[in-house]
C-alpha cells in the first residue's frame, strides 16, 4: 500500500506536453483557457474583493482531473505558479494567485455531486458552491456543516476549515471529509486518507491549496435535522459599557456548555450615536423538538439580557430553510449572479482556555463606538461561537489536522467594506481594523495564544504562519518540502518550502 510521499516524486507522468508555450501547450491538451485580450479575460479574471485588480497568466477550466494533471504540467513548463480557484471568494484573491502572472485551475466545470444513499456518503467535486450542495444532499434527507454564503466554493472553504452554524454539531467542513482526490504539483493523481499517503491528507485537511490541486472530497454526511429554525435578537443604541458587559455574559453562556444543537453569532455595526452600538444576535436551533426546545436552550442568555428592540424567529422548521434563511439569497447559484464587494477583513480567534476578561470586552466595544462612529467604511463585526464544552469542533486535538485552531470558543469575522463597495478602498480602512483587533489583543496578557481564521484570509496580516497555523506549521513545511519542492502552488500566504 503506498503511504510514503517519496513513492510520488518519482512517479512519472502518464504523459508529457512537448510545447513549452503556455497558449500551444494548453490547447494542445484540449483545454478550455482565457487568455489576456481575450474579450471574457475581464470576467474571468475578476476577483470577488475588488480591492485586487490581477492579471493572471491564463484560466484554465477543466472537466477531468486528467485536465488538471495537464495543466499543472504546462504551468510547470513555462515556470509558473499555479493555484486552484472554486467559488472565487478568497477575501485576498489567492484563487487567482495572489499576484499577476499565475495560471489559474478554475475548478468551475467539475459539479459532480455523487450521493451513495445507503453508506450515507457523498462525492462532492471542487466546483460545487455550498448552496448547490446543501439543495443536493437536502433531496436525500442529508446534509453537511458548512458556512451560510451559497455561492463560496466547496474546495477553498473545506480546505481552510469550514465554520457554519451546525459546526458545533457536526464540526467543521473538513471534518467529515474521509479522502480527497488531488492532483499534486508532479502532476501525480492520488486519492489521499488515513490510511493512503497520510501526511498528504493531513496536510489537505487545513492547508490543501498550498500542496495540491483538489478535484474532490469524499464525505460523510449527516440526517437533516427534523427541526431547525433561526432567532434574530436585536438591541439596537446600546451605550459601549453595557455592550462590553452583554459580550461578557455572552462568553459566560458560551462556557456554560450550550447544547451543541444551539448555534450562535453576535453581530455589531454602527450605533446611532457616538459612543453607541447596535447590538444583536443571530442563534439558530438543529435538533429534536420544537420552537420551545429552541428557545429553551437561548434562554439562559436572555435571561441576563434586557428586553430586546426587536426579536423574531425565522424559517418553517425545515432544515433546507435555515440554510436559505442564514444565506440571505437563493441555494441555487444558477439563478443569479455572484456579487462583488470591495473590503479588507481581520479575524480573532479566541482560546477557550483563556477567555476575554471584561476589560477586553469593553475595550472593543468602545472602539466600535468611536472610531467605527466615524468610520468612513461601511462595517460589521461578527462572534461567532465556536466552542463550548459541547462543541464538536473541540472534540478533535488541534495536531490531527492541519486546521489548528480547534480549542477556541469564539470567532471574530472584522469587516469593513468602502461605503459604496466599489474601488478605490479608503487607507483609513486598514488601520481602523488594525485597532479593532488591538483593542482586543492589547487588553489580554502578552502571552495570550490567540489565533487568526485562514477563510477570512488578511493579506496584510504580520505573523500569519503562527496565527493561522500555530504549531502544526512546522510539519506542513516539511510535507511541502517534500511534495512541493519547486514551489509550484505558490500564493502570499501559501506554506513556505
């Protein structure tokens, strides 16, 4: 059985592209490619954050993963990097490299979703968007844990975690994950688990797109919940003080060990005056009962809480409807177009051993009061609760895959768009968020190990190897060194060789 990553380096190729010329070696492998000046260049080469204008080298849209290994083998010939792009959504357009000149695998014509209804399994392809595969598994009564924006591609948001509000039920959206089909940068098709090529699959499972091309993922999935709904509770002009007690006692609620049924997230945005906030909180409910059962389980949070502005409970208990409630827009992704956004975001991950103090609390809530007053970005933070002692995202020790950060209780999602989500983004942007993470960070002791999420990607973020990835960067190193020597899947926060 091969398990040694060295069996791969020397495998040869099936084949090998005699042209070295990007245009001739792509069409002589009967892909279909965009190329600059060609008149749908522009849309391909969009970036979903319109901060970035790039200019990749080509895209690339294959249907095979024999398509991919033929790709990677024309970018390899004429030295370039090649990176994979799913839904298009990185925050930081590493899906089109990150920087101009790089060869694009768009993985946009591989939406196989194989469904095996007797194991309760699923194949999923990388060019699926997450509300085509909830629709998918939802007419087979199935369903996996994943994020609420419909159109962000399966293959980036598996690879770099996959929180979503049934994540405390089920765990993230790597976690089901049983083997992945990849092509490596040697143009080698390997199907990677456990028990197959393991330091691969490891490394797939939290930093795929620095290691391989993912053309699928085999999953388990899960029964739709019989009943689920969504709670929205919202306390709008709360004076910073009291926010900053409201988080606190939100944390203290977390760490009381709410049923993993019970998901949660706080958002804020600006209040209506200085020195304000708006308050609220988006909860959701997967389980048995009924709305009392939901309401039951928030409760113990609402009780410390005074009566909300405004509250209102959302879906008709079916759990397809949640997924469209949190999404905001319709699961099929065929019946309107993806949307643009021009913003730069930060993330916190909070460690659940070492909870925020109050000041903490306090001093970001004031933060928000003043400086997101007169902010000239149009912002919102999100908390999203992570943790808990019932979370299943805790229940896996943070070495048993690449993702690291699997102890922390909250989430931070710190985003600011320009007012009209159009170029050019304001300077004072990047600083503002700057001190939204600060304001947290300078109020806890030096030595707090708090982290970064990767899926809310900050290509301005200083020290990322260790707040994305913590301590299991240094064995994803050695596993690029080994698979990856020439750096062929390079992008700005790719693993470094």
């Amino acid at each position: 059985m091969p398990t040694l990553i060295t069996a791969l380096l020397v495998a040869a190729f099936s084949f090998r592209l005699v042209s070295a010329d990007l245009s001739s070696g792509l069409n002589g492998a009967e892909v279909n490619a965009v190329f600059p000046g060609d008149s749908n260049y522009a849309d391909a080469s969009r970036a979903y954050n319109l901060r970035f204008t790039l200019e990749p080298a080509a895209v690339a849209y294959p249907t095979t993963p024999e398509e991919v290994s033929s790709i990677i083998q024309v970018g390899v010939d004429n030295n370039l990097k090649v990176v994979a792009r799913s839904g298009g959504h990185s925050y930081a357009a590493n899906g089109l490299g990150g920087q101009n000149g790089s060869l694009v695998i768009d993985m946009s014509n591989m939406k196989a979703i194989t469904i095996d209804s007797s194991a309760n399994t699923a194949v999923i392809e990388t060019g699926n968007r997450l509300g085509d595969v909830a629709l998918a598994l939802n007419a087979a009564g199935r369903a996996l844990p994943h994020g609420t924006c419909p159109y962000v591609g399966i293959g980036g948001h598996s690879a770099f975690g996959g929180y979503g509000f049934t994540s405390r039920l089920w765990g993230l959206a790597l976690d089901p994950i049983f083997a992945i089909n990849a092509v490596l940068a040697n143009g080698t098709i390997v199907r990677a688990t456990e028990d197959l090529y393991p330091d691969i699959f490891w490394a797939l499972k939290g930093a795929a797109p620095s290691f391989a091309i993912t053309t699928s993922v085999e999953v388990n999935t899960f029964a739709a919940p019989s009943y689920a709904i969504v709670m929205e509770y919202s306390w709008s002009s709360v004076d910073y003080e009291m926010a900053g007690q409201y988080l606190y006692s939100f944390q203290n609620f977390s760490l009381s060990g709410p049923p993993s049924a019970l998901a949660g997230e706080l958002v804020l945005s600006r209040g209506s005056e200085e020195g304000q906030v708006t308050f609220a909180l988006t909860a959701a409910w997967y389980g048995d009962g009924d709305e009392d059962s939901a309401n039951s389980a928030i409760q113990p949070f609402l009780d410390v809480m005074p009566t909300p502005t405004s509250s209102q409970i959302l879906g008709d208990g079916s759990y397809i409807d949640s997924v469209s409630v949190l999404g905001g827009t319709t699961l099929d992704t065929s019946e309107a177009p993806d949307i643009t956004d021009t913003f730069y975001a930060k993330s916190i991950m909070t460690p659940e051993s070492e909870p925020m103090t109050l000041e903490a609390c306090t001093s970001f809530m004031q933060y928000l009061a003043t400086e997101g007053f007169t902010s000239n970005t149009a912002w919102f933070t999100q908390i999203e609760l992570y943790g808990g002692p019932n979370s299943k995202i805790r229940e896996i020790p943070n070495n048993a895959t690449a993702f690291s950060r699997r102890d922390t209780l909250f989430t931070f999602q710190l985003y600011a768009s320009s007012s009209n989500s159009l170029p050019p983004y304001p300077a004072e942007g990047f600083t503002f968020l700057d001190g939204m993470v600060s304001s947290v960070t300078s109020n806890m002791p030096e030595t707090w190990n708090y982290g970064a999420y990767t899926n809310y990607l900050d290509n301005e973020l200083e020290n990322w190897q260790t707040l994305y990835f913590n301590d299991n960067y240094p064995r994803l190193k050695s596993i690029k060194d080994q698979v990856d020597p020439a750096d062929t899947f390079w992008f700005p926060t790719s693993i470094e060789e």
